[in-house]
C-alpha cells in the first residue's frame, strides 16, 4: 500500500473498530445495571414481546391471590355468625324441652318465654349484623315485586334499575310503600307493616345543582327505629329525576321475594373466563325468618314442642349452610395455593426470557473494554503514521 496524506487507512479501521467495542461495552454496561438482558426492542424483540404478557400475568395472579384470600377472611366471618346462632339455638332447643315439661305453671313457661323470642330476635339481629365491608353476608337477599297498580315513579324506565332488601320477610302479604323527598335531602322513605320505616338519602356527588342526576349511584336505606333489621338498597341510573317528589300511596305498594341467599363472585384468575377465573359463592340467610322461626313460642307445652322440632331443623338448615361456607373457603384456599404455584412458575418462566447471566455478560463487558482502550491506542497510533512522511522532505 502507497503512502500518502490524503487519506489515514489505519486510523479510519482503528476508528471504526473503537465505534464498535464502545457500542457494544455501553451495551453491556446498561444490561449490567438493568440486570436485564433485554434493555431495549433490538436485544429480543419475542422475548421482550413475551416478558411484559408474563409480567402482566404475574401481577393479575398476584391480585387475584389476594382475592381468594380475602374470600376467605369473608367467609371465615360468615361461619364465625353461623356459630354463634348455633350457641344460640342450643339455648333455646334447652328452653323449649324445659317448658315442654309438666312440672312448669304457665307462669314458669311465660318467664322462659321471654327468654326465648329475645333470642329469637338476636338470631335475627346477628345475621343482619355481620357483614363484610359493608356487604351483608348472611341475611339473605330479596328482590322487589311491584304490583300491578305500581307508580310509574320508580320502574326500571324511570332510573330505578333494582330494589333489593336484606333481613326482610318474602311474602306477598308484606305490603310496602315507597316514597321520595326530591326537594329536602334527596330522601327515600320505604315504609312496610305494623310501622316499619327505612331511610336513605341520595349522595349530593350524585347530582348536579339543577338536582339532575349526572352519575348512577346506590341508595342504602335502614331502619329508622332499633326495633327493625335488615337493609334496602336502591339502584339509580342517570334517567332518575332526583327534583321530582313521589308521596307514598297505595298505588306504589311492593312486595319482595326471593330465596334469602346472597352470592359473591371472587375473581381467582387473571382473564374473563366465568369457569376457570371465577368462583361463585352462595351463601344462605340464618335469620330468624330463614330458620322457620318467626312467630314460635313456647308459652304451653304443646307450643314448646313444636317450637323443638322446629328448632332442630333449624340447627340440621344452619349446619347445611354452615358446611357449605366451609367447602367455599376450603375450595378458595386450594385456588390461593394454585395462584401462588402459578405465581411462582410465570415468575420463573419470564426470569428464564429477561433475567441476565451476570458472569456471563461481566465477561463479556470486560472483553469489550479491553477492545476499547485497545481501540483509543491503536487509534492515537494510527494518527501518528502520516507524519512519518515528514522525514522524506528532510
């Protein structure tokens, strides 16, 4: 090869070189502080593509483990109910055999009596009592039945989407009226008989200034006195008109019905699929009502018979019941176990694709510095050579 100045051959390959190593030492030193040996697209784009669908999956599993397991703390709290009412019944299966026998006056009976319908209405108060982040869990749940003269004013059409009660009787003879405030406090009133009154206002978030509704929201009514239990709850959409006042009549009368029990769906997985990423869970009502409870009383001995039989099937539903609530939290326990094995592999399964090899990239790194101070010598050498054309004009 000729000398010559117009072009340095040696220091444009040293440089390119240098370009080279510097590339591809940088390259290395951001996997090392990433710990990642996909940084960027170019590394793996597959890999990368495959990471982040795992990395979602990973945190949906992890949140979904976390469901099951407050699935269980919530049926947990359901059976500790279903325990105490079981005490309870003891009790009172011991009061009705004792007033069943003939030794007592009816004097005897009405003092064992009283005893007994105050803890019939404590089974009923403790079912209306436990509930789980303000979600009732063993009071049942009932839908309303409008009748056939029911006020337009709450329909489905007219913003109303569900009426639903926990606590209360079904039956066609419990005829209830509905009325609304749209002028003071945005108020509903739902009255039911011999007197019984709930009340709930609408949120103010609900509404605008003109009173028009701009959000759908849930309206809780409760018990106005402590002498009723249970709840109801009032679904409203956008098409309610929160201005306009309803007065109850007979026009808006409403009865509920249904089976007392409540469902609770936990999502256990992380798609959409009801039958693989969802468990249902049914839970039946323990009140008084549920039992076939209501109205016993142990005032004679024929009455504390019946009142015996019927509270040992009482104890036969709510241990059903009970043992449902056990195979629903063994059944969420193994679906938590599962998620933390999935977990665990989806884990390992992206650490194989992203993860790096430490040793291996070091040595790699070390390799490429080496090129690349080797690269900057050679370089500076490379621009030295054309000055040794000097010495010819000597």
């Amino acid at each position: 090869m000729s000398l010559n100045v117009i072009s340095n051959y040696a220091a444009n390959v040293a440089h390119r070189n240098l370009m080279t190593s510097d590339s591809q030492a940088t390259s290395s030193l951001a996997k090392l502080s990433s710990g990642s040996r996909v940084v960027s697209a170019k590394d793996d784009a597959a890999a990368m593509a495959i990471g982040a669908r795992l990395n979602s999956t990973v945190n949906a599993l992890k949140q979904a483990s976390v469901n099951a397991g407050q699935g269980v703390s919530m049926l947990q709290i359901a059976d500790g109910a279903m325990a105490r009412v079981n005490d309870v019944l003891v009790r009172m299966k011991t009061l009705s055999v004792q007033a069943g026998s003939g030794q007592l006056s009816s004097t005897e009976r009405g003092m064992l009596d009283t005893e007994y319908q105050s803890l019939v209405s404590e089974v009923t108060r403790i079912a209306a009592a436990t509930d789980f982040n303000g979600q009732q869990l063993v009071n049942g749940s009932l839908t309303t039945v409008q009748t056939s003269n029911t006020s337009s004013a709450f329909l489905v059409a007219d913003g109303v989407a569900s009426i639903t009660a926990h606590g209360l009787t079904a039956s066609t003879s419990d005829n209830y009226t509905l009325s609304y405030d749209g002028t003071t406090g945005h108020t509903f009133t739902l009255t039911g008989p011999g007197g019984t009154s709930y009340t709930g206002q609408i949120s103010s978030s609900a509404y605008d200034s003109s009173s028009a509704m701009s959000t759908g929201t849930a309206v809780k009514l409760t018990a106005a006195n402590t002498s009723s239990v249970g709840d109801i709850v009032i679904s409203l959409n956008t098409a309610f008109d929160a201005a306009t006042t309803v007065a109850a009549s007979t026009n808006n009368g409403m009865h509920f019905t249904g089976s007392d029990t409540t469902s609770f769906s936990y999502k256990v997985g992380a798609g959409t699929d009801a039958t693989k990423d969802v468990i249902t869970v049914s839970v039946n009502g323990i009140n008084a009502a549920n039992l076939g409870l209501t109205g016993t009383d142990i005032t004679t001995a024929a009455t504390a018979d019946a009142a015996s039989d019927l509270i040992s099937a009482a104890i036969d539903t709510l241990n059903t019941a009970r043992s449902t609530v056990g195979a629903y939290q063994n059944r969420l326990q193994f679906a938590s176990d599962n998620l933390a094995s999935a977990i665990e592999n989806s884990e390992a399964a992206r650490s194989n694709l992203l993860d790096l090899d430490i040793a291996q990239e070091m040595t790699t790194f070390t390799s490429k510095q080496i090129l690349t101070q080797a690269g900057v010598s050679m370089l500076a050498q490379a621009n030295q050579m054309p000055q040794n054309l000097l010495k010819l004009f000597q």
